[in-house]
C-alpha cells in the first residue's frame, strides 16, 4: 500500500509558522489584511469563505468578508476593490468563485492590486510565473500548496517525468508552470485527451485536477508513482472521493493523496502564508 500524503499535517505546520509569522509582525506594530469579496448564496462558496474568514482570525489575520446579494453590479465590486487596493490595513484581496454570469471575472480580478493578488490571479502575477521571473510575487494557492507536499514528502521533480490531468487557470495551467520552473518535463492532459492512460502510466509523478470523479483507474499509472488527487466529489452516501480511484491506485503506486485530507487543507493554509507573505513583501519593499 502507498504511502498516504497527510495534507492534514503538512496544513498544520504550515499554519504554526504563518502565526509565527504574524505573531513578528505584530511585534512590529503589523497586522496582515485579507479582504474577501462573496457574491450570491452558492452553497460551497458560503462555506469556503467562511472557512477562509474563521482560520485568519485564529492566525490572527484583519480578516474582511464582504457578501453581496447575487444581482450586485459590476461597478460597485469594482469601486470596492480599488477601496481595498487604497487601504492600508489589507495585504490580500480574492474573489471568490463561481461568479454570476453577468459579472466579468476577469475585469475585476485585473483591477486587483498586483501587489495584492492573494489568489495569484492577476495576469501580471501569471506572467511572472510562466516567466519565471526571480522575484516574489503571488501563485494560485493549490498549486504552490501542492508543491509545499512534495517538498515535504522529498518527491524529486528535477529531470522528473509530470503528467498533469486538467488546463484550468486555477490548478492545472499555474500548476504545470510551477513544475516548468523546478525543471520537471511535464505534458498537461485533460478529459478530452485520448488513450489517456498511455500518458499517464509514464507519469513518475501524476496529478489529476480534471473535475472527473474516478478518471484515473489503477491500470492508467506507472508502479511506484506518486499521484496528487486534486478533485472532490459527494457520493450519494455523502461521502467525499476525488478524480482518482483511489482503492484500485493506491496498490500500485509509491504515495498518494487521500480525498478527503489531501491536498484541500493546503489551499486555504496555503491563502494564509500568501496573505502573511504580501504583507512582508509591503514592508520590506
């Protein structure tokens, strides 16, 4: 049987060293600011913002939920967001998604503060990855939690074979870049790619973010691999499972994560040591 990747733990020390952080800083007469812009009554979106709102306050993070009703028009997220760009006491600013349709996304996330793009959205923050640009900027927080669980299970990525199952803005294209920059030789996959598992199965490393519940079978991966299981999915039991099938793949390979208690914690801790970060960087110049 594989060895389990503890997203859980690895979260937990994530999450002392962020208080850590915040703790010199307030020592500093500094409190790091995360302001959170809700729109509508999505079911799953209430619940990770108020996930997000209740963790930066026992970080001892200035956390700011904003909620608007689902018919909000466009100026008035826009105007609040150059509020939250203007004010001093906020280091980092997300929308949080799904929108409705008739919001543009990407017109509000392009009027996010570079310098305060927490979720690592901003296209100038995107082309300093794809780039590679050595300074500090943000990343799209699964991503680099993602790679916080290889670092700390020492999974080799220099020369590594990478096969990444999805091409969304938010996993699997930041995802892919941050593997490009540790030297990896990745190839990017999705639902549509055909004989899937002829790419797969020669993955040393293999990470699934494709929203298809069980799309990796134990057949489709290389013995001794290590697969990162970004997905989630409710069972009608109400239990949660992921994109990968996780009792036909865990015989096969070298380390796996579980669903749930894998990758999901990492990605608010993740928000937290981004928000923490901004603020340094604010400080430090």
């Amino acid at each position: 049987m594989a060895i389990l990747i503890d997203g859980r733990a690895v979260a937990k020390e994530t999450n002392n060293n962020t208080a850590a952080r915040v703790v010199a800083l307030a020592n500093k007469g500094i409190v790091p600011g995360l302001a959170v812009l809700l729109v509508g009554n999505d079911p799953a979106s209430k619940i990770y913002t108020r996930m997000k709102d209740r963790k930066a306050q026992k970080l001892g993070i200035h956390s700011v939920l904003s909620v608007y009703p689902e018919d909000v028009q466009q100026e008035e997220l826009l105007h609040d967001i150059q509020r939250f760009n203007e004010d001093e006491q906020i280091n980092g600013i997300l929308i949080q998604e799904p929108l409705p349709a008739h919001l543009d996304g990407n017109e509000l996330i392009s009027a996010i503060d570079p310098t305060k793009d927490v979720d690592g959205f901003h296209p100038f923050n995107v082309g300093c990855l794809y780039n590679n640009i050595k300074r500090n900027y943000p990343v799209s927080c699964t991503p680099r939690g993602i790679m916080t669980l290889l670092k700390r299970y020492q999974v080799p990525l220099d020369g590594a074979r990478v096969v990444v199952v999805g091409r969304s803005i938010l996993v699997g294209k930041p995802m892919a870049a941050l593997l490009e920059n540790a030297n990896a030789t990745v190839t990017i996959a999705n639902s549509h790619t055909k004989n899937l598992a002829e790419i797969t199965k020669h993955a040393d490393v293999l990470i699934v973010a494709a929203g298809v519940k069980h799309i990796i079978k134990g057949e489709m991966v290389k013995k001794g691999a290590t697969v990162i299981d970004v997905g989630i999915h409710r069972l009608p039991d109400k239990t949660l499972t992921g994109d990968v099938d996780f009792n036909s793949v865990a015989p096969v390979v070298g380390m796996i994560t579980p669903v749930p208690g894998g990758v999901g914690p990492m990605t608010i801790a993740t928000l937290m040591e981004q928000t923490v970060d901004l603020t340094e960087w604010s400080h430090n110049g």
